[in-house]
C-alpha cells in the first residue's frame, strides 16, 4: 500500500428529510458527517451572506479505519461497521425519502487499476435502494 491510500469508501445517507440525528440513532456509530438541513454554512464568497444547508447528509467512511488501496476492504469494513443488510433499513431511506450509496475514491494515475466493488455488495446496495459510485482520479 502507498503512504497515499488509492481507494476508500463512505457510506452516505442524504436528503432534504435525512436528519443525522435519526441515522445515528438508528446505527448506533457516530458518523464522521452530521449535517442536518438549514444548518449555516460559510459564505464561500466572504461577502457574509447567510446560507443554510439545503439538504441533510449523514456519512461514515473507512478512510482512517481500514489500510488498503483496494475497495473491497473499506466496503466490507463499512457493511461490517453499520450491520448491513438490515431487515427494515429497506424501506428507511424510502420512508424519508433518502438517498443512500457507497462513494467510493479510486485513485487511478497509471489507468491500469480496476477496481474491486464485489458482486454480492452491489446486488445488496440495489437490493436496499442505494448506489454503488466510484470517483475515479487520474
């Protein structure tokens, strides 16, 4: 593995009705992203307009707890972390109309990397509503 990892996951829940209170609640993880929607943001332009979030995400990511430039072990770490598949997580997302996915970094310099989203991992996300995305870097 590099001093730079190639890949990592994130599990994310979003939408204009996702609040992270609830999504914590209902893991019992703390997520690494907790933002709720109307929550302030900081006028990127610096002329101190006032914003507010438009939706809520709620996320947890493998990066700081699995070692590997493959996918695999960040989605396995993910799945394993939040006890995936869930019975009645199923119908939760639809419920709050959420979106879920796993957003995965791939870092890809040489275009010789493929990556490693196993079979059963997809068919689960699909199976729950979700997505699987890769965010390929060059």
């Amino acid at each position: 593995m590099s001093v730079h990892q190639l890949a990592h996951a994130t599990l994310s829940i979003s939408g204009e009705h996702a609040v992270p209170g609830f999504w914590t609640k209902y893991f019992a993880v703390a997520p690494d992203v907790a933002i709720a929607k109307g929550d302030s943001v900081v006028d990127p332009t610096g002329k101190g307009r006032v914003l507010t979030r438009r939706t809520g995400v709620w996320s947890v990511r493998s990066k700081e707890s699995v070692r590997s430039d493959l996918l695999e072990p960040h989605l396995r770490y993910l799945v394993s972390h939040l006890n995936l598949p869930r019975d009645d997580f199923q119908r939760l997302p639809a419920d709050k109309n959420a979106k879920v996915r796993f957003f995965c970094y791939w870092y890809n310099a040489s275009g010789d990397r493929v990556s490693d989203v196993p079979t059963d991992i997809r068919v689960m996300m699909e199976a729950l509503g979700g997505t699987v995305e890769i965010d390929e870097y060059r």
